[in-house]
C-alpha cells in the first residue's frame, strides 16, 4: 500500500474529512492532506501558516536534517517547495506540494523519475491531485467529479504494456510526469520540466571526463541512500542480479557501509544465470545473500499490483518483485538499493536518429490494437521527441522504475542511476562513447574491476571490452531477432513467461478464467472489446497480462 499527500484546491470553499488542513481566501480555497508514511526512512509534515500551506512526503535525501518538524527544517522545506527552482534541487523519492493564498496558487512536484508518483485532474471550480489514482478516484465521487474510462490510455496500454505519456486509464485523470511541477490557478494549470531535457547538451565525448563525472555523481548518490538507512537505523538490503547495474550499486553500498553488513537479494528461476551469478558474486565479497525462486511462474497470478501500478503498466512488470519481497522478509529494511534506471542511460543500442514512429513501433507489443491510441503515442512522443529521452522517460521511470512503489507496504526502492544529479551527467555523454557500452564499461573496469570477475548475464561473458564480449554481443542480437518471429525460451531466463504459461495448467486457468469473467467489463472500450475477444487465447503472456490489468482496473474504479 503507498501513502502520500492529497487535496483539492478549488474557487469555492471545499473540505476534507480527517486531520486535513484548510485554509482560504475569496475564490481561492486549499484542503490538504497526508497519508501517514509506512516506511521508517520516510517523512511526511504539512504545515499552514497566514499565508497558504506547504509540506512534502516521501524521502528527502539531501536534506540538512531528518526532522523535518522544527523551525529551521520547516524554513527549508517551504523554501524547496515553494518553487520549482527550488525544488529541483531536492534528491529522492519525493513529492512537494505549496498552496499560497496570496499569489491564489497551488504547486505540485513530482521527483525526478517519479518513483513517489501524482496524479491530477481538473473540474469546473479547481484541482483535486492524490498519491494514486484509487485515492485520486475516491475524491472525485466524494466530489461529485465524473468518473468515466478513458479508451485511448487502455489502448496504450494494450498496445505497449504501459500507458505512454502523461494518460491514465481514467478520462481527465493525468500523471504528474517524471521531473515536473504543476501550478494551478483559478484561471489556468500548467506544467513545467524542472530539468528540460532538450537543454542538455551531450557534450561530454572522452571516456577519462565520462569516466571522473559518472563517478562522482553515482557515489554520491550511493552516499546519500547509506546515510537514510544509517539515520533511521534500518538494515541495508540490496536487490543483486546477474546483470551490471545491481552489481555495481552492491559493490559500491559495500564501500559506503565502511564494513557495515551488506544484506543482497535475487529473485530467479532457481536454475537461471541470475541465479548463480549473483550468488556467486555475494560468497565472493562476504555479503549476506539470499536467494528466492520464482518457481514455476505462478508470481504471475500475483495481481495485487495492479492496483499499485495504477493501472498503468502491466502487472507482471512487477509481480515478481511483489511476490519475492512479500515472501522474503528482509528485517528492518529501509531504503532498498536497485540498479533500475541505467539501461536506457548506459547500455542500450540505441538508434539515435529514429523518427517517432520507428521508437513507437520498436516498442509496441500488440499492433492490432495500435490504432486506437496513435494519435495518444504520438502526443507522448513529441512530448519528448529523443530516443534515448523518451524511453527514458517512458519505459525507464514510467515503466520498469515503476517497482520504486510497487513492492510491498516494507520497503522504498531506491536507484542511484536515478538521482537528478546522475540523470544529469549520463546524458551529458555523446552517443560516440556510448556506442558498445563503452563509456559503461571503461567506467566500471577502471573504478569497479571487481565487477569484472563474473559474466554478465545479458550476454553470457565478462563484462570487458573486447572480442570475446563482441562476440557475445552479436549472439545476443541474433537470438534476440529470432526470437521474435520464431517460438524459442531463452535458456536460463531469470523468468520465462512464456514458458511457464505454455506447461502450467494452473496458470492458463487462472488467465481464461479471470478474462472469461471480467470480459463483459470491456464494454467500456468499444473500438477495442472486438480485437480483444477474438485474439485473447492466441496472445502472448505479456499481451495477456496487460488484459488483465485493464480488465481488474476497470471492475475497481468504474460503474458495471
């Protein structure tokens, strides 16, 4: 379960149950409030004073103090909130909020990779925002804001397992999206990058200068999530895989811990390289490492996620992650350190002069619902029309960082890759030494060689620059292009959906049994109910998957 800030902000007088705080003026009036945080390392305080009301939820993890309660802090925190100049100097999973009575304007601000997300939507007389949009459905009934389904973000999320852009599955109903700031005013609502991303220049194009940036801003990244967990007494864990990004943030925590234990975790098919590369890894620095096999897939009937999610990703992005921290217990846990974030950043081929239409195509899932949401995935497109920006944006904080708040009600998941200053740097750094994972790599055999000691599992070989790693590399692609067109598991897949969906009765069951149920519910998107009922036993189990959420949102937050 998430918590975080909620309210309204309206022309007309407008009230909240609870501990929330009022406050107003002529045609202009503020309700507030918070959901009491869960997690030890998190904060939550909202303060009113004679000129509006402020306050902040989440991790703030470059703050001057912990207590965000006494006089000095509070100076501080309405100064970060109060802009978005100054907010886009705060680090962590954070949201912000200022209501001034004064200028009659309410700002909202979301963290750089959205990973403590908000939600917003406008009426007639003003703004209601919540932390999700269950929260953020509730308030509109309880307002007497219509509640209807939007079929373009289902489209989106048919089509590409998420819902691009700035949608949701709730007409009206937007994502405050990665790195912005709303203001409202009783006359209009606009929204602003904090950290325009067309203004960065990739002018970084030397492995030495890329080399000394990257580690700079990753270590005190790495510092910053040692300190929280320190301050608040909470155990330090670590998720660890076989692949580089884990490993490097485990390796670089351990140097940070000052030899403090380091607790590691790996969610695998037992027998997947994963598996023993990552346990491998744990024997060989002495960490405490635990190791949770997924099985035989049946994390994939695991659809609490769901509603976590928002609706607005397909559950299994994170129903592994859900069910191995539900079932692993990791004591007194805090601030769990990933390594989500640095694919799009570091090592994916991109193709840098791609035109929206082959990015969109490059990710599209199920065609034969695309043309619902076109005229929607271009929007999102020209929103933010760079490859690497885009699937930053899209897939790397909407998407696979999404598990920042889908875990469990135990945990913050935390990225260093993800902190605005690291964001920042990587992409300062020019396609040239990009190309081949070459700026990743210089970087870690020169600052992290103890990562070079077992392969990576993406492609099977050491993680140094090379022919061998070439080698490897050309495999993978291929296998990868096979794969598309032709019926093949790849061998010792940490999980392999398919497979697993093809040789278990119980799953297929569960999957034909929830849409054969739910099914009627698809009568809120008549331009796709047809294609979904006709193709739904031929899908794949992603495309299956993504019926399911927009199936069980449906039945959550609409009227039969």
């Amino acid at each position: 379960m998430r918590t975080g800030i909620y309210g309204i902000a309206a022309t007309r007088p407008v009230t909240l149950p609870g501990g929330a705080l009022h406050l107003g003026v002529q045609g202009f009036h503020l309700a507030l409030a918070f959901r009491k945080p869960l997690h030890a390392v998190q904060k939550a305080v909202l303060h009113a004073d004679t000129d509006g009301i402020f306050g902040a939820h989440g991790v703030w993890m470059n703050a001057s103090g912990r207590d965000w309660h006494d006089l000095q802090s509070m100076s501080q925190l309405k100064s970060a909130v109060a802009s978005a100049a100054g907010f886009a100097e705060t680090e962590g999973p954070l949201q912000g909020v200022h209501g001034d009575c004064n200028a009659k304007t309410l700002q909202l601000h979301g963290d750089v990779a959205r990973q403590h997300p908000l939600y917003w939507t406008t009426c007639a007389w003003g703004i209601l925002f919540a932390y999700s949009v269950e929260e953020l459905v509730a308030l509109m009934r309880d307002h007497d804001v219509p509640v209807t389904p939007d079929e373009e973000g289902a489209g989106l999320l048919l089509t590409y397992g998420s819902i691009l852009g700035a949608r949701t599955l709730v007409r009206g109903v937007r994502k405050l999206m990665p790195g912005q700031t709303l203001t409202w005013t009783p006359n209009a609502v606009s929204t602003i990058e904090r950290m325009p991303l067309d203004e960065i220049e990739r002018d970084i194009d030397g492995f030495k200068e890329a080399t000394s940036l990257l580690d700079e801003v990753f270590h005190d990244s790495v510092s910053q999530m040692v300190a929280v967990n320190r301050d608040a007494g909470c155990v330090q864990h670590n998720l660890l895989s076989g692949g580089l990004d884990s490993r490097l943030v485990a390796l670089a925590t351990a140097r940070h811990l000052d030899g403090a234990p380091l607790s590691t975790l790996c969610f695998a098919a037992k027998d997947s390289l994963d598996a023993s590369i990552s346990a491998s890894l744990a024997h060989e620095h002495g960490w405490q490492h635990r190791a949770h096999d997924l099985g035989h897939g049946k994390y994939m009937m695991d659809i609490e996620s769901v509603g976590e999610y928002d609706g607005c990703v397909t559950h299994l992005a994170s129903a592994h992650h859900r069910h191995a921290l539900s079932k692993e217990r990791l004591p007194n846990m805090g601030l769990l350190g990933s390594g989500q974030g640095a694919n799009v950043l570091l090592t994916d081929n991109h193709k840098w002069g791609a035109s929206g239409s082959q990015v969109l195509h490059s990710m599209t899932l199920n065609p034969a619902t695309r043309g619902v949401c076109l005229g929607a995935a271009e929007d999102a497109w020209r929103a933010t029309p760079d490859v690497q920006r885009f699937k930053m944006v899209n897939r790397g904080f909407l998407y696979t960082n999404s598990g920042a708040y889908s875990t469990a009600a135990f945990g913050v998941l935390w990225s260093p890759f993800t902190s605005g200053q690291f964001v920042r740097a990587a992409l300062r750094l020019h396609p040239d030494i990009l190309k081949g994972q070459r700026a990743y790599l210089t970087w870690l055999a020169e600052r992290f060689p103890a990562a070079t000691h077992h392969v990576w599992e993406r492609y099977n070989a050491k993680p140094v620059l090379g022919a061998r790693l070439r080698r490897a590399q050309a495999r993978a692609l291929w296998g990868a292009r096979f794969r598309r067109v032709l019926p093949l598991h790849t061998p010792k897949s940490m999980s392999p959906i398919e497979m697993w969906l093809d040789s278990s009765a119980e799953i297929q069951h569960f999957y034909n049994d929830t849409f054969h149920r739910l099914s009627p519910w698809m009568k809120h998107y008549p331009s796709l109910a047809a294609t979904v009922v006709r193709d739904f036993a031929t899908m794949n189990a992603m495309n299956k998957a993504s019926v399911l959420t927009l199936l069980l949102a449906t039945q959550a937050w609409f009227d039969a």
